[in-house]
C-alpha cells in the first residue's frame, strides 16, 4: 500500500481513536472510507493504539455477509462511564469454553452449542463516534468497531435459551422512571448461534479464530434506546435482573 492510500486511513484511525478517548463525535466529510480490504486492519489499528487487551467480539450478519467488531472491553462489574448519546443493547452474552479453529470438515451447530461454557444477560453498550452516525457505509461503521463502547456480563441463564428455535421469553428494560423496553425477545437472525457457527466455521472477519474465554454477542434483543443522563438502568430476562450504572467520568 502507498503512501497516498494510507495517509487518509491514518486520519481516519487518529480521529477515532481521539473520538473514543473524548468522547467526542467527529465529522465525516474528508475522512476517506476504507476499501473492503481494509476494513479490518483500520478496526485493528485502531485497537491498537488504544492498547485494547480483546476480550471478546460482537457479530452480525448484513446481506448474507458475515461482519464483526471487537469489543472494546469486556467487565463483569455493573458499571461503566455514562458518554453524550450512549445506548444501550440487551443481549445474550455468550463464554466460550473452548477453542474453535477453523477445520476442514467445520462444526455443525451442536458442535459450537457444546463450546458455550455459559450464557448470560449481555449489555452492548453503544455509541457513533461520527456527526450524524456512519450512514450507509460499511467502512466507516466497521473502522468505528460498529459504534461498540464495550460489554457488560451480567447473571447467567438457562442454557436452553441457546436451543434452536428457543422462546427467549419476556424482556423489560427500564432506565429509572422510564420504560425502554417491555416485550418478547426477539433475535434479529432467528438464532442466536447462526454468526458464531459461521465464525467457526470461516474463522473470524478480521481474522483469527474463535478462543476459550472470549465473550460474543450475536444482536440485540431490545433495540438500541439511549440514556440520556448519567443514570441506571435495569434488564430483566430469563428470570433474572442486571442492574447497570452509568456514571460520569
């Protein structure tokens, strides 16, 4: 790659890394999109000067399209720093118990169900770093790492909620006085499973392969409401309860 292709990936990847350290927004006009084959070496670099130890990933699946982010940090503590124009998402986290590497006869989905160790309550929390949000561009949205501010693990839940076909049941998500979401959980892919079996299967998006201890998340079940003030907010699903506060810095 020559200079000229690299200097606007390297604006791009400057302004989001000072974006996501500020908590800052930054405008897309003259940011130059990565090219399909750079999307994920602008998502890595960018991980790389903020010194992101990863401890997992989130996928989803676009047109047929596998993509995938990292999350920018994983916690088991309910609690984060509240940023302007933070969402949230609840999710089912998933904790691998195992490697998976990529294998010329691949895994069935029972073979990826059996590497779960546990499922839980999972919390996106989620945020655009551009004026506006990414628009209609992969790029831009996949060099943000897919607008993800990082993961909360909350109570474990019932393995069953992994089978295939699963009612997930009832969720309830309020922030203090306000109810975000009351309603059937629904996943946007009809399973839960069906990106981490294609990551297994074709190995991840930016590359690598699926490791014990990584924490996944597959897509939201409740939308992506905001929280507009530092505050807490309160999921309930499975016939559990993940209180989370969100504080100022």
């Amino acid at each position: 790659m020559n200079q000229t292709q690299t200097m606007p990936h390297s604006m791009l990847v400057d302004r989001l890394v000072d974006a996501m350290r500020s908590g800052s927004v930054i405008e897309k006009d003259g940011l130059s999109e990565p090219e399909a084959g750079a999307f994920y070496a602008v998502q890595s670099a960018v991980t790389s000067a903020l010194g992101i130890e990863l401890g997992g990933y989130k996928f989803s699946i676009r047109e047929g399209v596998l993509i995938g982010a990292p999350l920018l940090f994983v916690s088991r503590q309910p609690e984060s720093g509240f940023e302007s124009e933070i969402k949230v998402e609840i999710e089912l986290a998933l904790v691998l118990g195992q490697d998976l590497p990529v294998r010329s006869e691949g895994y069935s989905r029972g073979e990826v169900l059996e590497a779960i160790e546990s499922v839980h309550i999972g919390v996106e929390l989620v945020r655009t770093r551009y004026v506006g949000g990414a628009g209609s561009s992969l790029g831009l949205l996949l060099a943000d790492c897919m607008s993800n501010v990082g993961y909360l693990v909350g109570p474990e839940l019932d393995r069953a909620l992994l089978d295939e076909g699963a009612d997930l049941g009832h969720l309830r998500l309020e922030n203090e006085e306000r109810v975000l979401f009351d309603g059937a959980a629904v996943h946007p892919d009809g399973d839960v499973l069906k990106s981490v079996v294609r990551s297994a299967n074709e190995g991840l998006p930016m590359g690598g392969h699926l490791k014990r201890g990584q924490v996944l998340t597959t897509g939201t079940l409740s939308g992506a409401p905001v929280i507009e003030k530092p505050s807490h907010f309160t999921t309930k699903l499975g016939g559990q309860s993940f209180e989370v506060k969100l504080k100022t810095a």
